[in-house]
DNA sequence: ATGGTAGTTCTACTA
C-alpha cells in the first residue's frame, strides 16, 4: 500500500500536475495539503474521473487540508475536535480499511502553521497548535490500533541533516528553532516514528525548496515534509522518499510529494 | 541585512 503527502500551493493551480502525478504514480491515498480553496472551488469530479475520492477541509485562499483515496472514505473530519475554535484549515482526517487487509487505519493530511519568524504573534499561535495536535494524534493513536498515518507539511526540520546548510539557516531561523524542535519531538513522544528516519538516508534528501534564489538547481532545501508513523505501521514501512520530478515540471509547487510503501498483512 | 518567487486577490498577505 502506498501514501502520498503532498503540500501542492494550490489544488487549482497544481490540478493538472497533480493528475499526471497520479496516474503514473498511482497511491493509494494523497493526502494534500495548502489547497487555497473551499469545497465548492475544489476539483472532485476531476479527482473522480482518474479513480479518486476526495474529501476536502478547505478555506478560502489560504490553508486548506485534502485526501483523495482509491479506497472507501469513512468517517471525514475537518479539524480538530479540541480546537474547535479555529478557523484555519490545517487537519483532514478519513479513516480506509487498508488494501492488503487488515484494521482500519486513520488517514492524517496535515499543515502545520508556518510560523512567520521566530518571536511573532503566527509563531505563538504555532507551538500553541502543535501543543493541541500532539493531544489529538495521541487520541488517534489510542483510538485506531490498526495504525495511523499522519503525513504533512510540518514546518519543522527536525535535525540538522534536514536543512541544506545549517550554518547558513541555523537555530534562530523559523523551522528550526529550538522550540519548534522540541514541539516536534513532543509529536514522537506520542508514540509516532518519523517515517524518513526509520531507514538510512543519504545525505541531502529534502522536500522544500524555496522558489527565490534558484534553491531547488542548488539542492538548497529543507525536508519538512513527512509522514508520522504509529508502531503498527511502522513495523509495515518499506520506504519513505520524495519525487523531485514534480519539482522539475513548469510552474510546480515548491514542495515535493513524500510516499510511503506499507506492505500488506500476511 | 536584504531580496529573491509564487498564489490568491485586487492590495496586501502568506509562505
């Protein structure tokens, strides 16, 4: 079984990339992230026709959270139920019955807050979020022990081997930022494994580059894109690895998609 | 320290 997490900056602007992506690629699930729509600007029929369901958590203009699955969608839930008070929409949830068999597992397409710069007023409001995801991914845990599969754009590189130049972009910057670090840390503590991490990586291997500065040519990048893995998917994870190709495509996002292969139930 | 680009929306805001 393999799942897609991808923050496309758009799901109008990135409609048709995302279609060519899916039909060689062909995940299982995609869980999107930074659609800049609501609901009844979203692309399902378009999704439907290359064999997608979608469920889509939207806004207007900004955020905006998605998952299209090939397999049955159940119980969608747009946000979180312990900040009920947000308007931003960061967090889509479904739960599918996985291909090869077994318990159901929760699907988790998330966008983490940005941040701004370390100190601001959005920065606050970040580790204030993440403080209430770290409750709500442990509740899904509890709740699905068939698995949980929480991918997204976290706005966090966890350690120094996932920024291109930590000299160059070092522990003052937002996304890096002690605090922010220990927030993420504080996500694993959870009972999640940070999926890219449970294999040898080489070095280099990112999954954002910004579009100033020709980044992406020069490899000048951060993985803050990642999937959150609880034990029993985990121990089912055969790999964990961007697609730069879509990097590549004419006007793409700025980040790539990040699949993981789970292997079916024996 | 600054600026470089992109999407949404229409003037700035977010990233």
């Amino acid at each position: 079984m393999k799942i897609t997490t991808w923050n496309v900056n758009s799901v109008r602007a990135r409609k048709n990339h995302i279609l060519a992506w899916l039909e060689t690629a062909r995940p299982h699930a995609l869980l999107l992230q930074e659609t800049k729509c609501e609901g009844a600007d979203f692309p399902f029929a378009d999704f439907r026709a290359a064999g997608y369901e979608s469920f889509c958590c939207g806004q207007k203009a900004y955020n905006g959270c998605a998952v299209l699955s090939r397999l049955p969608i159940a119980d969608a839930q747009c946000g979180m139920p312990n900040r009920p008070h947000d308007k931003q929409a960061r967090v889509a949830a479904v739960t599918v019955a996985p291909s090869g068999g077994g318990e159901n597992l929760r699907l988790i397409s998330a966008y983490i807050p940005n941040g701004g710069e370390v100190g601001a007023e959005k920065y606050e409001y970040k580790l204030e979020w993440l403080a209430d995801f770290a409750e709500y991914i442990a509740d899904a845990a509890r709740d699905f022990p068939g698995g949980v599969a929480a991918g997204g754009d976290y706005n966090i590189a966890p350690a120094d081997e996932d920024i291109y130049d930590p000299a160059h972009w070092g522990a003052g910057n937002i996304l890096v930022s002690k605090p922010e670090r220990a927030a993420f840390a504080g996500l694993l503590a959870r009972g999640y494994a940070d999926a890219h991490r449970l294999f040898t990586q080489p070095r280099g291997v990112f999954s954002w580059w910004d579009y100033r500065a020709a980044s992406f040519s020069r490899n000048r990048g951060l993985r803050i894109d990642m999937f959150l893995l609880t034990p029993p998917l985990a121990t089912k994870c055969e790999s964990c690895a961007p697609d730069s190709a879509p990097r590549t495509w004419e006007k793409p996002s700025d980040h790539a998609p990040v699949t993981v292969r789970l292997r079916a139930e024996e």
